[in-house]
C-alpha cells in the first residue's frame, strides 16, 4: 500500500454530516426517481457527486470574502483578479463569469453555428450541450489507449491527432469552428494531457487556421501530472508549466470551482485577440452583468483571486491526486476495475466491467451509483451512456464509449476514513452484483438530461 500523503492543513471547522439506516436510504432513492441529483444533501453521509464548488476554502480565502469589493464596476477584487490569472496564464485578456457553462454560453457561439463541428479529445457534458445548443456538432477524438481501461498510458486524455486530422479533412477546415483541449480529460476518466499532445494539436491547428481553446476546469492537476510523468518537466514549478500549455492556445474557458478551490466562478481567458474579447466583453454583459463581476459578488471574486494561487501549491497537488491514487491501490486489491491509472479529479469505476450483465440502454453506470447510496449513503453520478444522452439528428440512444461511476472528491474535504468506506462499499456492491438491476427512462428533458430525468428499475 502506497503512503497516503497527510493532509497539507489543519482543520479549524467542521461540519456535522449524519447517515441514514438502509431502509431510509432505499425510500430516498425511490422518492428521487433513481436519480442521485434530486437527493436532499441532509440525506447524502459521503457526498462525491462533483467536485465543483464542493471544495473547502483556506482561511485566507474567507478572509478575502470579507475583504471583496462589491462595486459594480472596477473593484479592486477585480483588479487583484485580473493579476493574479494573468500571472498564471500569460493571456492578455481575462474576463470572469458566474462558472465554466457561462463561459461556454459565451463562447461557444463565437466560433459555431449550424454546420459547424466542434473538435475535442472529450467534450464534457456542459460543452458538449453549448455545442450542440449553438447549431454545431461536437466529435470527440481521444487516443484509442483511453478506451481500454486497464491498460496503462501516462496520457490518456489525449488528442488522437492522427485522427483530428482526417476529421478536419473529411469535414473541411471551413467547418470546423473550434479544436477544445479538455485539461485534464473528465469524460476519459480524468486522464491527463501531455505537453508534447498539446504541442502537437495547436501545430496541427495552426496549419488549418483553425482556433484551439482550452477547458481549463482542471488545469493544474494536469499541469502536475505533466511534472510528474513527462520528460523534461521534472524541475519546473507547476505555473511555469501552465504557462506553456496555455501558450499553445487561442483561448480559454474554465470552471474556476475546481481548480481555483471556490464555490463559484469562472473564467474566459483570450490570448491577444482583440476583437474576440470585444464580442466576449459584450456577451458578457448581456448573460452575465458588467464585465468587471461577471455574474459573481466581489466576494466570490476575492476569493476566486486567492483560491488560483492555492491552487497550483505542489504540496497540495501532491495530497490532492494522492487520494486517489490511495483509493486507487485499495481498488487493485479488491480487483474492481477502474480507469488506469487513477485520474486527477476522480475515481473512475468501470461499471461496464463490473456489472456485465447490464446493457448500455439500462445504464450500468447509473445503476451502480444507485447501488452505492443504497449501500452507504455515497452520492457519486453516471458518466456513461445515461449521461450522454440521444443522438440530436435521430433521437436514439447514444453508446457511451465508457460507463463510468465517477467518485469525484471535493478538494480538502474529506480524509483517508472516508475514502476507506468509499472502497469499502464498493467491494460490498462487488460481492453482489449479480442481482443488481438495470433502469430505464420514464421522463427525460430534451438537453442534459442526466440532471433531471426520471428513472425506475427494470424488473
């Protein structure tokens, strides 16, 4: 058993959480349709159904939440923001909104309109939706090493750009509106990107004059998985090497609750493209408010500005994905199979290899999240086919490349215990999968239907 990095932080607050009895859980699931999203958070004992905006704020932080500047226009939080990402991302323009989908909202209808494609190692579901809601298509294109989950590769949030190049010429570069570098790749499993792959696609991207953007919701976890397991990053500090990775980008739109450790906010970053960031700023203050909050309170801004230096601390870096990496070694002891090797964000459960007997239309992933509430009150969600959805011109059932449980562990907040009836609820689950169920729709919207679409078991 690998060691367990000791949490890099005393706590100074906590908070009660309480577990229902089996029977109380089984009403719960059933009074929610099946679906962990409409499960009161009263209910839920081990909470890992995102860790967007679920993680825990330093001292420092909530110091700044008193500090914030609530002017409407120019505040100094905002001024301290714009710094401090400049600082991290070396692009000329920043402009904050409320969080990552506001970002895309702004974005995505920049660069597509009906006829387009998007371009992606993976869109994640919020991407993917403002794609597809902006008249485009969204293709994804991951190296093929990220579909077997059991093989090892340092890099399995790759772009497949052998493949993103016959895609470009099968549709036409005129097409192809946008080429997203999602950092680290959530859909595959949290998997990370290499340099040399980021290198490779802007060049590719360049030769078409074709605009690349980065997901950025994750990239100092992936800028530490670049330090630790790619050459020649051994000895550089993790914001030199987001420096880079940036630097072979157009733009950026980033989720600030993951990395930047803040219950909301987000960023849009442009490198030096005047004239985006003029239709940017506009867009922005038709969604979201003037340019200078950006949906947020300057409160959240202040925070926001702080949570991004904290975020790229190695020592935190080095706790943060050694969590999983230690439910990760539990796991192989069990023999329950998972995306190999462990991701940034998130343990990954293959509920494809766990629960064989479930087909992808009765959603296995879904299924096992179900299972985990059931067994311990553990809330974690499908990344499978339940969340990927129909396909938009046939309205049929979509097979998700991966049925995945994702286990997504908000940051400094939960210790090696919890993690431990985590794995442990898993190897009960493990011990009788046989005579768990699948489940079927009985309501679901027509966009991001996982949110809130209703479910039953197949009897």
């Amino acid at each position: 058993m690998s060691k367990y990095y000791a949490e890099p932080f005393k706590i100074k607050m906590v908070e009660p959480i309480k577990i229902l009895t089996k029977e109380e859980r089984i009403k719960k699931i059933k009074e929610a349709n099946y679906n962990v999203f409409y499960l009161n958070s009263d209910d839920v004992y081990i909470d890992l159904l995102t860790d967007s905006g679920t993680g825990a704020m330093s001292d420092s932080q909530w110091a700044g939440v008193m500090r914030g500047d609530e002017s409407y226009s120019g505040s100094r939080s905002y001024k301290h923001l714009i710094e401090n990402a400049k600082d991290i991302f070396g692009y000329e323009f920043i402009q904050p909104v409320h969080q990552g989908r506001a970002a895309e909202k702004v974005v995505m209808p920049i660069f597509l309109k009906e006829g387009k494609v998007a371009i992606a190692n993976m869109h994640f579901d919020t991407t993917r939706a403002h794609v597809e809601l902006s008249g485009a298509r969204a293709i994804d294109c991951v190296i093929p090493e990220a579909l077997d989950t059991t093989e090892f590769h340092p890099f399995k949030g790759n772009m497949d750009n052998k493949r993103l190049v016959e895609l470009i010429e099968q549709y036409g570069p005129e097409n192809v509106g946008l080429i997203i570098i999602t950092v680290t790749n959530n859909s595959a499993g949290g998997q990370p990107v290499s340099m040399e792959n980021i290198r490779e696609t802007s060049q590719i991207a360049k030769k078409y004059n074709i605009p690349v953007c980065i997901d950025a919701a994750r990239y100092a976890e992936n800028s530490y998985f670049i330090k630790m397991r790619e050459k020649g990053y051994e000895d550089k500090s993790i914001k030199e090497i987001a420096r880079e990775m940036f630097s072979y980008a157009d733009l950026f739109t980033m989720s600030a609750k993951k990395d930047a450790i803040v219950n909301m906010g987000g960023l849009v970053g442009v490198k030096n493209d005047e004239e985006i960031y003029e239709q940017v700023k506009a867009r922005t203050i038709s969604y979201e408010g003037f340019i200078s909050y950006g949906g947020m309170s300057g409160r959240d801004i202040e925070a926001l500005a702080i949570g991004l230096e904290e975020g790229i601390d190695i020592d935190y870096l080095r706790y943060r994905i050694g969590q999983m990496e230690y439910m990760a070694e539990r796991l192989d002891e069990a023999g329950i199979a998972y995306q190999y090797p462990v991701g940034g964000h998130a343990v990954f459960i293959d509920a494809k290899k766990l629960l064989p007997h479930i087909p992808y239309y009765e959603f296995p992933a879904q299924a096992l999240a179900v299972e985990m509430y059931i067994e311990a009150g553990i809330r974690c969600c499908d990344i499978g086919s339940f969340m990927m959805g129909n396909d938009p011109d046939t309205n049929e059932q979509i097979e998700s490349e991966f049925e995945f449980t994702r286990l997504a562990i908000p940051r400094r907040v939960y210790t090696k215990s919890h993690l431990d009836v985590v794995v442990d609820a898993l190897i009960a689950i493990n011990e009788r999968k046989e005579s768990i169920r699948g489940y079927r729709i009985t309501w679901e919207p027509p966009v991001l239907r996982h949110f809130t679409a209703k479910l039953e078991p197949i009897k």
